[in-house]
C-alpha cells in the first residue's frame, strides 16, 4: 500500500465531510499522478488551510510541539502533533509574525482569540502537510472515460444531490433541483445530476465558459472509501 496526497476543492471537501461521495472524478490532464494509484492505496486531502493556534513544545507533557488547524469551510481541528522540531518553529514564527501584525498580543506577550478566529495566513493546499490534513481515502477501482460519458448514478456518487427541501427561486422550475454545491434556492440548480456535476466541472476547471466541456476531455473515475488512520 502507497499514501499519495490530493488536492480537492472545497465543493469536494465538503461533500466528503458529509459522507456523499464514493467516487472521484477528476480530469487526467490535471492529475496525472493518478496513472501511479493502486486498488487498496491511501489518499491524504490537501485543501486551502491556517494554522487555528500553536502550543510551543515545553508548554506539552512529552515536549513535542502541537498546531490546531482551521479550515476554509469548517472549524478548527483538534490538535495535532508536529513531530519535525523544525517544521514547528517554522510554522510557529510565521504565526507570530502574523498575529502581532493582527494586535491580538497582550500585555504578557501572548496571544488569545476564539476558535475559527485566527488572524494567521491562509496557505495553498499544496502547503499542507500530512499532519494537517482530516481525510484519508482508500482506493478502489480506477477506470478512464471521457467526461461527457459519466451518468447520473457515477454524478451522484461523485457529491451531487438533490435539493427538495430548499424554495423554488426566481428562474428555475420545481424539477430543476440538482446541485453539487450548497444552494439555498433552486435558482443554480439543473435538471439532473449529470448536468449539475457539468455545471461543476465548468466552474472548476474551465478557463473560458463551457470550452471545458465542450472539448469532453478524458477523467479519471476513482472509487474511494473514507477511512480513519492514525497520522
């Protein structure tokens, strides 16, 4: 078994979280490391992050230093054990350096703000070490179609569903209700869960307005299985 590390969207992330997705699709140009995947490998999410709060390693029991982790769409993670000494100290000056720019400190030197508040930096998801990130996947079977081919059950089990308890909005009609993100009306919602994740796919990885789609470019269908492990 390998650990591979991904990068996914906060729409994925949180479609994740909710336990709604069994399957990846992901388009082969952008992520060609996946040629490499096998049955039973471990994928590790990278996702747009801060660093919540820090803890210096002689303020810890076993004088090792730990980061609390916020995310973009969701609280702040418990703590995490940073077992690289260096890595810490690193994080931990960039934190300082941010908060005192902040006027967060205090007359002892310290620093103190409510969980989700923190005024440190927002890092790329490419920044994200194993220690922070909170999903681990295990590969299932991969397979290769062309985007335009997936149906509406492989839509489904990629995060899209359907809204029936949310208003009808002012443009789209009481069948259109299909979405792959969080709508609070029907309005950005489509008629089926292959059109949603098109209307996805679009936003996600078009340059210019549906060129994407319309190309029908080659994905990669990954089946994946959300597992807990220790980091």
């Amino acid at each position: 078994m390998s650990l591979h590390p991904i990068t996914l969207d906060q729409t994925i992330i949180r479609a994740i979280l909710q336990d709604r997705v069994s399957l990846l699709i992901l388009p082969v140009k952008k992520y060609p490391d996946i040629n490499d995947f096998n049955v039973g490998d471990q994928l590790w999410a990278r996702e747009r992050w801060r660093i919540g709060a820090w803890k210096w390693p002689y303020k810890t029991e076993d004088d090792t230093g730990r980061i609390a982790v916020d995310y973009a769409d969701g609280p702040r993670c418990a703590w995490n054990l940073v077992n690289d000494d260096r890595e810490f100290e690193k994080f931990a000056v960039e934190c300082v350096e941010d908060a005192d720019g902040s006027g967060r400190g205090d007359i002892y030197g310290g620093f103190e703000w409510e969980p989700g508040d923190s005024p440190c930096r927002w890092r790329k998801p490419k920044t994200m070490p194993r220690w922070a990130s909170r999903i681990t996947m295990e590969v299932g079977e991969i397979s290769v179609t062309s985007v335009q081919k997936i149906t509406n059950e492989q839509a489904i089990a990629a995060g899209v569903r359907r809204f029936d308890g949310i208003p009808l909005g002012k443009y789209a009609s009481d069948n259109m209700r299909w979405s792959m993100g969080s709508p609070s009306t029907t309005d950005p919602c489509l008629g089926c869960a292959w059109a949603a994740f098109g209307n996805y796919f679009i936003r996600q990885y078009g340059d210019v307005v549906h060129s994407v789609w319309d190309k029908d470019p080659a994905v990669f269908l990954v089946g994946v299985k959300r597992v807990e492990v220790a980091k």
